[in-house]
C-alpha cells in the first residue's frame, strides 16, 4: 500500500509490520522533551513510576523558557526542579539561561531534532519540528514522564490531510499568513487527530524560518502534528548544525489522504486573526481602524531571524507611536546575536522599542508584556483565547511581523505599505 | 460503577487558557490549580459547583495548549467528568492519562440543560439526564484506551507494564 511520510515514520518506530489507520500503537521516541510548566508534573510521573534512569540520556532534554528568567519564586522553583534532574540524570543537553531559547526554535537550531524521527514534546507546540520532515507531537505531562522512563509512546496511526500551495505569494504574505489564511478555511477543529501535511510548489519555494512557522501553527486547527518533506532546503539548514545522519522519507505519490486540499495563495493578502480565535482571519485590507497598546513580535511562532529582519525593514526610520509599547522578543541567544550582528537591534531601539532576552513570556501573559483590562494588542504569537496574554478582558489580533511592525508605527492595525 | 450529578453546560471550543489560565501555571499543586478552573469563564465556578458535578460541552473541549493542569484542575475541583461532542487530542490522552473521566457524545452535549442531573454509567456508556427522562449512548472507547483507564491512569498501566517485563 502507498503511503504518506507520516505512516512511513510511525512504521519505521514500531514493530508492525503493516498500520491501519486508527489503530492504537506503542512507537520507540527519537527525542523527547517539556519545559518549565510541564517538565515538573512529567519529573513526577517519572519517579511515581519507579524508575531510576531516564531511557537515554542523549535524547531528553528539559527547556525552562515559558517564566523565565524566573519571573517569581514559584516558576524559580520549578525551573530549579528542572535543572536537579537534568543534573542527577546526567542529561546530555541542558541550557540554563544565557543558552536557553524557545524550545521549538532551540532544538532545531542546536540539530537536536532531525527528519525521519518521531519526537514527543509536553508541549502542544512541538509540531514546529514537522517542518525538517520529522514527526512532532504534542503530548501531556504523563505520556512526558512515562517516555522517559520507557522510551515508548502510544499513538494512534492518524488520518493525513494533505494542503498543497500554489500560485505566486504576494510582497509581505509569509508563513504566519498562510497558516491563518489555512486555519481560517478549515476551523480550530478542522484537523483534529489528524496530520496536515504541507506540499505544492510554494512550500517548496519556502525558507525554513516560514515553514516552522507553518507547522508550528497546525495544533491551532487540532492537528496531531503538521509536516514537510526535507529537500535540499531543509538539507542546506541541517549542514551548518548538525554531522548526525539522518533519513529523508517521502510521500509515495499515491498515498491515501483523508482530504486534500488545493489552495491558490495569488489572492491571500497578509492576515490578521481576530479575537478569541485563531481561525477568525481576515486580510489586512477589510480590518479598518483597530487601536493597539502594544504589539509583540517573538514567539515559538515568529521569533526567528527572517522575521526580525522583516520588521527591522520597516521599522527602519520610523518610530513607535506614542501610545504604543513594542516588545521585541528574539527566539533564540543565537537569533539575538545575529540580529545584533546585523544591526537590527540598533534599528530596533532607535525605533522606540524594547528588545526582550528570549522567553515565552508575554504569549501566554506570563511576564514581559501582559495586557491590562481592556486593552488590545497585536502580536505574531499563536493564541488569541480569552485573557491569553493578561486580563480577560483584554484582546489579541494575530497577525505576522510585518503587520505587527506597521501597526506600532501606527498605532493602529495597519499594513506595511501604509508605512513604507 | 455509576456517576451522578448536577450539568454546568458550556459552548464549543473551550480552550487550556479557560480551563486554568497561564498566570496559575507557575505550579502544579492540584489544590491550587483547582481553585481557578474556569474562572475567566463562569465567576466562583469552583465555589459554586457540588462535588460529582458534570460538564457538558460542544465542540473541540480542551482546545489549546498540552498542559495537564487542566484536566488536573478539573478533577480537583471535585468535577466527576466530562461529557463532550469532541475533545482536543492532547485534552483527550492527558484525560485518560489522569483517570479523569470523560465521553463523546453528541446527544447528549445537545440533549441536556444547565442544572439537569445526570446519571452516568461509564463502563456500559450509557447517559441518563434524568430531570428530562432521556437516555444517551457514548460513543465506545478503544480496548487499549479502556486498559488504561481500568489500570487507574497511564502510570498505574506503565508500572504493571514494566512489572511484566
């Protein structure tokens, strides 16, 4: 039978010999890891189960990114659990702050995860992986701690949805739009359980940077994981961080996809998700007069170098308005370095904005910019629920870096060309 | 094995931000979780709610982040289960991990009414709202799915699994 890269993975880390779709599996997990709010609960599990060793000390690793720095006593002790058990375990990899970054931009960056693995993340954005073709997902605190004992995780063998881009991208149309523009077509429970694998001649004329951020958004319409095939793209990234070997696994052409669906990206303009849902999306042109206080650009989302370099093009020269605040959150040490090799962190703060040392923090109103009663930000991070960045009563517009540059400009929802 | 309770009924895609929002997360005691379950969504819900209550809900419960201080939250709170017409997957598995009990029904997350009580029957999967004399049928979990929650959660199951190796 053909298959799609997704069953190809999953075959190739358990010991059937033929998958049927729906079926319960235990798989054998390449790498595994949680961070700040999940590692402690997994830790947990980890001991109640007995065990003494984790599974292989080369293949775990625990990210304290979401609170810290420490942003009060209690996430210090957690991020402390965090670091005991790296330590006692003897983990391989372990980053205390000044080498830690967003977990999905650190593990890739540090070649920790590769294509053809299956990794398993406590935490729902670990689909970010899926853009090296590797299978990522996202699990809870349990199934976390029990792969460290075990090694293992039980799966069931999803369904595929196959979404293929063509057409030519218009200036400013990146990842983030057409992820929003995707989520928009098919819901937050569009993919539910499923695998959204992305294809067509546009992802594959797409850098890396937009890509982890297409698969990095799949959980937000309740997708099991998103997925690319590598190519010679993916393979270009992998040269400059990593020696490991590693195995390419492609679609067969006549794999079976639950659906597939063809979208012509010609006319998708930069989007802007409103609130409280990521796949109320809209083009840049039908949003009129929205009033901001801050806007955020960072995250597991969009806190790479190419989005950097996006908003420094057009925050170059120009200042934020008065009544916004900008914060400015590099993913990674490495993506801060660079953006300061660059020159961008000069543009940056010549602008009037704030440059915020890698953390989660004001994605899920942890810390570093959490929005008081009523007020309204828009941010290149991935959730707009209800008083995900602050109060309940406060709102977040989804948008990419670009949008999120033009507008604490000026002040308002506004598209780059008003700026440029 | 029966579970009785009173219906506190919400909409579709209530999200991990809802069920315990991100300000509690810098721990993972039960007890403190518990008390902010829901609270951006209904004021005091956890004040309000009897213990052995039930949710019942639409669409996608569970939507959003994997943390399991959700459903960790939920079971503190003295919550019995949940009834849905679909759950998120990380909700589900982290659910089932737990032993939080829950369903898929759609019926019945049409079926019923705030404040109805219900009588819940999980291993025949079987929902009866009694204040309006309905029955309901669950959809059946997986064999292995029921293996697990038998076991107690993932962690019982796991230790029982590494006994018989």
């Amino acid at each position: 039978m053909e298959k799609s890269i997704t069953e190809k993975i999953i075959q190739s880390h358990c010991d059937k010999k033929e998958l049927r779709r729906g079926e319960l599996i235990k798989a054998k997990v390449d790498f595994a890891f949680a961070n700040d709010i999940t590692g402690p609960l997994a830790i947990s599990v980890f001991n109640e189960i007995g065990s003494k060793e984790v599974f292989d000390r080369n293949k775990i690793t625990l990210i304290a990114d979401h609170f810290t720095p420490n942003k009060d006593i209690k996430s210090a002790e957690q991020t402390k659990i965090l670091k005991e058990f790296s330590i006692a375990q003897n983990l391989n990899y372990y980053y205390e702050l000044g080498q830690v970054g967003i977990e999905h931009a650190l593990l890739p960056e540090k070649g920790l995860v590769l294509p053809g693995q299956l990794i398993i993340g406590a935490d729902s954005h670990t689909p970010t992986s899926g853009a090296l073709g590797a299978l990522a997902i996202g699990v809870g605190s349990t199934d976390l701690g029990v792969t460290m004992a075990t090694g293992e995780v039980w799966l069931k063998v999803p369904e595929s949805m196959k979404f293929i881009y063509g057409g030519k991208l218009n200036r400013w149309v990146g990842g983030k739009d057409l992820i929003l523009y995707t989520i928009s077509k098919i819901g937050v429970d569009g993919a539910n359980y499923r695998v959204m694998e992305f294809a067509g001649e546009v992802i594959k004329n797409l850098s890396m940077d937009n890509r982890f951020t297409m698969c990095n958004m799949a959980i937000e319409a309740g997708a099991k994981s998103g997925i690319i095939e590598a190519d010679e793209i993916t393979e270009k990234y992998l040269h400059e961080k990593t020696e490991k070997k590693y195995t390419i696994l492609k679609s067969d052409p006549d794999a079976e996809y639950e659906k597939v669906i063809e979208i012509d990206v010609t006319d998708i303009e930069p989007q802007v998700a409103f609130p409280h849902l990521p796949e109320n999306s809209k083009g840049i042109s039908e949003v009129k007069d929205i009033l901001i206080d801050q806007s955020v650009i960072g995250s597991c989302t969009n806190g790479r170098i190419e989005d950097l370099r996006i908003a420094a093009e057009i925050l170059k020269n120009n200042k934020v308005n008065k009544r916004v605040r900008l914060i400015i959150i590099p993913a990674t040490q490495q993506i801060y370095l660079e953006a300061l090799e660059e020159g961008l962190l000069k543009i940056f703060i010549e602008s009037g904005a704030v440059v915020s040392p890698p953390t989660c923090g004001p994605c899920l109103g942890g810390h570093m910019g959490v929005l008081a009663k009523g007020e309204r930000a828009v941010s290149t991070t991935n959730r707009n629920f209800v008083g995900r960045m602050g109060h309940p009563e406060s709102e977040i517009y989804l948008a990419g870096p670009a949008i999120a540059a033009a507008s604490a400009i000026t002040g308002k929802i506004s598209s780059p060309e008003e700026v440029i | 094995m029966r579970i009785i309770g009173k219906v506190w009924k919400f909409g579709n895609h209530i999200d991990t931000d809802i069920i315990i929002p991100a300000r509690y997360l810098n721990t993972s005691d039960p007890n403190e979780l518990a008390l902010h379950c829901m609270e951006d969504y209904v004021r005091d819900f956890v004040k309000k709610i009897s213990p052995g209550d039930i949710i019942i809900a639409g669409d996608n419960f569970g939507c959003g982040s994997s943390r399991e201080h959700a459903p960790i939250a939920i079971k503190e709170a003295g919550i019995s289960c949940v009834i849905a017409s679909s759950f998120a997957r990380i909700f589900f598995r982290n659910a089932i991990n737990i032993g939080l009990p829950i369903f898929e029904s759609s019926e019945a997350s049409l079926g019923v009414l705030q404040g109805d009580e219900l009588e819940v029957f999980p291993e025949e999967g079987i929902i009866k709202n009694i204040t309006q004399n309905r029955v309901f049928k669950t959809n059946p979990m997986p064999v292995f799915i029921q293996s697990i929650i038998a076991s107690g959660g993932l962690v019982e199951y796991t230790k029982k699994e590494i006994e018989r190796r």
